[in-house]
C-alpha cells in the first residue's frame, strides 16, 4: 500500500512539470521572403522581366532576395520554363521537372545566403541559343527553402517571371476547336432556354495571346440570333483553355447554329472560327398545343353531347304534347 500511494505521488508531481515545460517552449520563427527584379543597385520597382532578345545574344539581369525574418537563411535560386494554370495564373516546373525552353537560357547561383531583415542582390545571365525560335519563351527565377514534413521534403518558393521574346517573324493565331453546344429548357412554355456554348482555345502561334470571343446562335432563318462573349485570357505558344459560357433566351425552334469567333489580342492576329448545329425541339409548347387541341374536341365533345341531349328533350316533349291534344 506504502508503495502505491508512492508512484501516485511521484506521477502527480511529475505531470505538472511536464505540461508547463511544454507551454513554456518557445515558437519557431517563420521564415519569410521576397523575389523582384534589380539592378546592381537594389529592387528596381519592375514586378517581372520582359525582354526582346536577338539569337546568340546574352544580357545580364539581376534579383533582389530580402529576408524578413529575425535570422539567417540560405535560399536555393533555380530557374525554369514558365506556364499558365488553368485560372491563369503565371507559375514555373518544379524541381522534379526538366525545363526544355526558356527555363535553360537562364544561369544564375545555385545559393544564396542573406542575413536577417537583409536584402541580397544576385546577377543572373540569359543566353538566347542561336537556334532559339521566333517568339515568346516564357521562364521564371525562384528563391526556394526546402523544409521537412514526416518523409516528405516541401519546397516552398518565391519568385517572378521572365518573358523572353526571340526577335524574327511574329505570329498570332488562337485556334477554335472541340465546339460543342447544348440547351437547356423550362418545363413552362413560356419560357425561353438556354444554350450553353464550350470549346478548347488553343495558341497556334508564337507569342502569348489572349482573343475576344463573339458567340451567335441562330435558327436556320438567321431571324431569331441571340449574342454573347466567350472572350479567352492569355495563352502561352502551344497552351490551351477551355472556355465555356451560357446564351439565355433563345426559343427552341429545331435546329439551330452556333458560331464562336475568336480575334487575337496580338496586333495582326487572324479571327479564326468554327459552327456547330444543335438541335432544339419546342416540347413545352408541343405540350401546351396537344393540350390546348384536347381540350378544344373534348369541348366540342361536351357541346355536342349537351345539344343531342336538350335536341331529345325537346323533341320528347313534342311528342307529348301531341299525345295529349289526341287524347
């Protein structure tokens, strides 16, 4: 009994320790940073690089690192090919992926070390391959931490882009393909539908180009068109988008067109456009006809049965008075 009432005491003197040793550590910092282009002086205030390169030529460019934390940190610098996710926004490979266009005309330091609330700048050279073709070679610098998460390596990054425009022969041309259109109608007759109009944008070009999209959709007769907008935002050379947008108040009148025309936002783009036919069919207001003549014979029925039944009456009622003046 001595001994138990022993470990108790030990185990209620120990966890008390325990928990305020735990609430007592103190939290790790967060480390922050930042990325701009420079000049050999410091951030220049440009939120990304944009040059017109010769083939065979090499500049020389700069980056600013700034360390916001309160401590020391070294930054791994990596340079890679650029893209646009699907909502548009610019971002570059990751580590594990092998750049094989304007991500590789970019030298720059391996690593950096910048001291706390410092600011580091770092020179970097592109190299524009003699070969390179005409057109945009988007890219972009990154200053990365790698940190460890259970067995998982997460490597965070920072960074801007560089868009690269080898000079020559510029061609813009957004290309309208896989065009498909639906409609979708109310139950109530005397409502109009809606025609749901999507395509794959695709840059056939060689620079970054985004298009204003015009939408027509139309009965065979071109009288009863509605209009509307399925402009595209910026695709890199070779990318694509899906864009997608709706056309209310369109009446189902059997089969019907719809057109997407797309203008390059690149100065000197050709519209290019493609049709689709859909085929729409009226059956709330099929339905409201077949109801309307129904009720109009089951009327007529009504009507007729009540004359041939008041035609009896009176023809009875002749009869018996006839009957009577014999009588």
């Amino acid at each position: 009994m001595i001994r138990v009432l022993a470990v108790l005491a030990a185990v209620l003197l120990t966890v008390p320790l325990t928990s305020t040793a735990a609430l007592a550590e103190p939290a790790k910092d967060t480390l922050t940073w930042s990325v701009q282009p420079a000049s050999a002086a410091g951030p220049d205030g440009r939120r990304w690089i944009e040059l017109s390169l010769d083939p065979g030529q090499t500049v020389t460019e700069h980056l600013a690192v700034r360390n916001f934390s309160d401590g020391e940190a070294v930054f791994a610098l990596k340079a890679a090919d650029g893209y646009l996710t699907d909502k548009g926004r610019f971002n570059m490979l990751q580590s594990d992926q092998t750049s094989k266009d304007g991500g590789t005309w970019i030298d720059v330091q391996k690593e950096i070390r910048v001291g706390a609330n410092a600011t580091t700048v770092v020179p970097f050279t592109i190299t524009v391959p003699e070969d390179a073709a005409p057109g945009d070679h988007p890219a972009g610098i990154a200053a990365t931490v790698t940190s460890a998460s259970g067995t998982v390596a997460v490597e965070s990054r920072v960074g801007f882009r560089v868009m690269m425009r080898a000079t020559g022969a510029i061609r813009a041309e957004v290309a309208v393909t896989g065009l498909s259109a639906t409609y979708e109608q109310p139950w109530n007759p005397f409502s109009s539908g809606v025609v749901t109009v999507k395509y794959t944008a695709t840059n056939k070009g060689n620079v970054a180009a985004g298009g204003a999209g015009a939408v027509a959709v139309s009965d065979l007769t071109g009288l009863a068109q509605r209009d509307g907008r399925a402009d595209v935002a910026e695709i890199f050379p070779g990318d694509s988008r899906t864009v997608e947008t709706r056309i209310g108040g369109v009446w189902a009148l059997g089969p019907m067109s719809a057109n997407v025309t797309v203008t390059p936002s690149v100065e000197g783009g050709s519209p290019m456009s493609a049709d689709v036919t859909l085929w729409t069919v009226p059956w709330p207001q099929l339905a409201l006809v077949v109801l309307v003549v129904a009720l109009f014979f089951a009327y007529r029925a009504i009507t007729r049965r009540r004359r041939r039944h008041l035609e009896n009456l009176l023809a009875r009622a002749r009869d018996e008075g006839r009957a009577e003046a014999r009588g």
